[in-house]
C-alpha cells in the first residue's frame, strides 16, 4: 500500500493519502524537535498546488534544511541499506573529532588489504598519505573507501570504535533506525537506514563549510605522490553538479551517491533556490532514477507557496519579573530587592504558507515567576516557541533587560530591627554608635600613649638627678663612692 504525504511551504503541510496505512512518526527519546505528518484537520486551502512529484525509488523525501521539516515523503522510516551514502556519516564525525583537517592521515594496510574487490577506491597504497582535508574529497566524490577506513583509524584508533561513534551520533540525531557496520557503507548484516534518518545526517553535516566545499566540488587535484607521481584529479560521482553531464541541476549544491546490488542506487542532495534549503533523499532507485527522482522532488519542494510572517512581536510582548533575595542570617525572610523586564531580541518570523490562518498556531511561552540575583542584561531568561499543532515552526530566546546585584551585605544590627525592616532612622543610629565607638577607641590609644610617654619622662628625670648627686659628692671629698 502507498501513502503520500505532501507538506506546504516548510512549515506547514498538506498531506494526501491514498488508500494506505496511517504512517506515524518515530517517537524519538531525547529533546530534539521531530518533524511528524499534520492530521488531515489541520489542512489548509491554498490557492495553488504544484503538481505531485514522480519518482520511481523505494523510498523518497523531501526535507527543509532550516527547520527540519518535511515537505514530502514516501515511506521514510522503511529501513533500507544505505550504500556509500554512509560516508555522510563518516564525514560528520571526521569533522567533529578533527579540528585541523591539515593533519595527515596515514593509510593502513589493514584499510587497503581488507576490501573486498568490488569495492570502490582511489587507489592509494599502504604508507601514503593524505591530509584530511583531501581525504574527506576522496571519500565524498569518488566515494574511496580504503580512505573512509585509514579515516576511522586516524580518529579512533581502530573501526569498530569509530563504528560506535557513528551509532552514538545518528542516535543523538534523532535517527534511531540506523545502524552501521562499517564507514564505508558497503553491505553487511544488520546496517540499514531510512530516508528520513539520511536526511537528519545530512542536515547536521551541512552545517560545516568543509562539508559543503567537498561535496559541491566536481572535482579535485590530488598532489602527487608514489603511485601517482604526476599527481591525480579525482571526479565527483554526483551528475547533478557536473555540468557537462545529462543530469545537472542549477540548484543542486552537491551531495553524496551509493551503489551496491543490495541497496541498488541511492542519494542524498543538498539543494538551495530563492534563500530555501531543501535536503532530499532516494533509496532503493533502478539505474540513474536517483537523479531524475531528485530533480522531480525538489521542483516540487521548491514550488511549494509559501512567506514569511510575523508571529510573535517583541515591541507588545514583555514580562516584568521581580527578583528576590534572602540573607544568611538566621530567620532572614525573602524579601523583594528588584525586578527585571523581559524580551525578546526581534520578531519572530516563521515560513508559512501563503493562505495559512494564524488561529492555527500555538505559542508557549516559558519565563520565570520570580527569579534569584545576580542578573545580567543580556541574560538569557526565557523561550516563546511556536507550533503548527505538534510542529516545531520556530523559536526565540527572551533576554534580560536590565542587571540586579546582589545587595551589599550589612550587620545584623543593621539589617533587622523591629519588624525587620531596616530603616533611615535605625541606619543613623547605628551609624552613630559605630561612629562613638571609634572614638572612645581612638581616646583610649591617645591616652595610652601619653602616660607611656610621661613615664619614660619620669624616669629619664630620677635618672638624671641621681648623676647630678653623684657628681657633687666627688668634687667635695675627691673620691668616687
């Protein structure tokens, strides 16, 4: 049985159904916003309506690259041998673990010797080396697996562990029916994948330029080295970026192909037109049908009618919160010291499309009912999201507008009195019998150091009167006593 379901304007969605199964989206466990099918309720009559895409591969969708939404699909969540569109993930962990894609990366026997001869490759040889910058354009144009392998050993050490590493990322994603076997994608029991979860992947690789420099190039030069010593030009195996071929697209910015007998032809294409990102993905296609499928699919996507529209206005929108503290001292009650205003930093635009009524969306808005010192303008307090029913449309941070400090910490004398309250009057006093309190202490140093004085005086005195006595009794007897 066949479902189709085709989505509005990257946020929003029409979905017609022929007689088929109700397809639900995978529940995924983690705080990651999922991309679901809108219910037939929550349709909407739009003026036009492109037509519907044909394709003959297993396995189709279209996804806007921004939000993660689908536009379309068919069977997405059908697990699928991947092929060499495994690299993908490859790539994506290579750049995460590798912060100086200058480094070199040596190439094993293990990575050469341990394919099978069908497998693809660039034919380097044990010893050589690339940087991994060239590495990464060895695995995503001419799809070379021994240098996917020497990659995953360069990063962990040995396969299995990267293996484990991409597992642990698709999973992250949100992509929970994947599993890997290998970097390179070729077959093997128990990998598969869905065209769904290719698309997560590939939406989170596109996110780094390296990835999207490698992927759109049509080709490269390889410098020389021992096997190659004029150097080599590898050729990107993705016809919709080579512009001398029959499958070129304009709005194609690259993406990566697979081949084996058990997943037949498979893609996965980034794709941008008029400020829209779209990532489509075809599995299990007949020959070169995942160009032509492709082409097909993101016409569709990009035709879809859609704008931008206000949703959320920062210029009526803000909360006054107040702000609250309690002293250390025993007993201390909480007390109001401030409060803070609240707001967003701009409108909140979201695609919608063109006929969208607004009364269809729900917006949460998440902020504090009282909140604790130190604060900063610029803090980061709250978040208004906006759904289309269960769809992540958008969001928006709002941000304190103002600073409270923590108050200056004063005696206990000072801060409780009488009800607790600590006032002008009861401030003067306390200041006044500090005050006192160093004068008295000030008097007592003064006169300590006056009588110490007049004793050294004193003594200097007697001390003085006794030689002048002595002195007298010598001169009259002429001897001294």
């Amino acid at each position: 049985m066949k479902r189709r379901t085709l989505w509005l304007a990257l946020l929003m969605a029409v979905m017609l159904s022929l007689p088929a199964t109700n397809t639900q989206a995978v529940q995924i466990p983690l705080n990651i916003p999922l991309s679901a099918c809108i219910p037939e309720e929550f349709l909407t009559t739009l003026s036009y309506l492109p037509p519907l895409p044909e394709y003959v591969s297993g396995a189709v969708i279209v996804m806007d690259a921004e939000t993660g939404l689908i536009l379309y699909e068919r069977d997405q969540h059908a697990r699928l041998y991947p092929a060499s569109i495994t690299k993908v993930m490859t790539a994506l962990v290579v750049l995460e673990h590798v912060t100086d894609l200058s480094e070199t990366l040596h190439i094993t026997e293990h990575s050469v010797l341990s394919l099978p001869s069908y497998a693809s490759r660039m034919g380097i040889q044990p010893g050589e080396t690339l940087t991994m910058r060239e590495a990464l354009y060895g695995i995503m144009l001419p799809s070379a697996n021994e240098v996917s392998i020497a990659m995953a050993e360069h990063v962990s050490g040995n396969v299995e562990d990267f293996v484990d590493l991409m597992n642990q990322r698709a999973y992250s994603l949100g992509a929970v029916n994947t599993r890997f076997i290998n970097p390179s994608g070729l077959p093997g029991d128990n990998q598969y994948t869905t065209a769904y979860d290719v698309a997560l992947i590939m939406r989170e690789a596109v996110r780094f330029p390296a990835f999207i420099d490698a992927i759109a190039a049509a080709y490269f030069e390889l410098p020389p080295r021992e096997s190659q010593p004029e150097g080599q030009t590898i050729r990107n195996t993705n016809w919709m970026i080579r512009e001398e071929g029959p499958y070129f697209h304009g709005a194609v910015i690259g993406g990566k192909t697979g081949f084996t007998n058990a997943a037949q032809h498979t893609l996965v294409t980034f794709a941008e037109r008029d400020g829209r990102s779209l990532i489509v993905t075809t599995l299990f296609a007949p020959s070169r049908a995942t160009f032509t499928d492709t082409a097909s699919l993101l016409e569709y996507g990009f035709s879809l009618p859609y704008e931008y529209r206000t949703v959320f206005r920062t210029d009526i929108n803000s909360w006054t919160v107040p702000v609250f503290y309690t002293s250390d001292i025993e007993g201390a009650e909480e007390e109001q010291i401030g409060q803070v205003s609240i707001r967003g930093d701009s409108d909140l635009l979201v695609r919608l499309p063109v006929d969208f009524s607004r009364i269809q969306l729900r917006t949460e808005i998440s902020v504090p009912e009282k909140l604790s010192p130190p604060i900063e303008a610029g803090d980061v307090l709250g978040l208004v999201t906006v759904y289309a029913q269960d769809i992540w449309m958008g969001e928006m941070v709002l941000r304190a507008e103002n600073s409270v400090y923590l108050p200056e910490i004063l005696p206990e004398a000072v801060l409780r009195w009488g009800d607790g309250m600590v006032g002008v009057a009861q401030l003067a006093i306390a200041a006044l019998a500090v005050a006192m309190t160093l004068v008295v202490f000030v008097l007592i140093v003064l006169f300590s150091i006056r009588a110490r004085n007049n004793r050294k005086q004193l003594k200097r005195m007697r001390t003085y009167e006794r030689r002048r006595a002595n002195s007298h009794r010598y001169l009259e007897t002429g001897f001294r006593d």
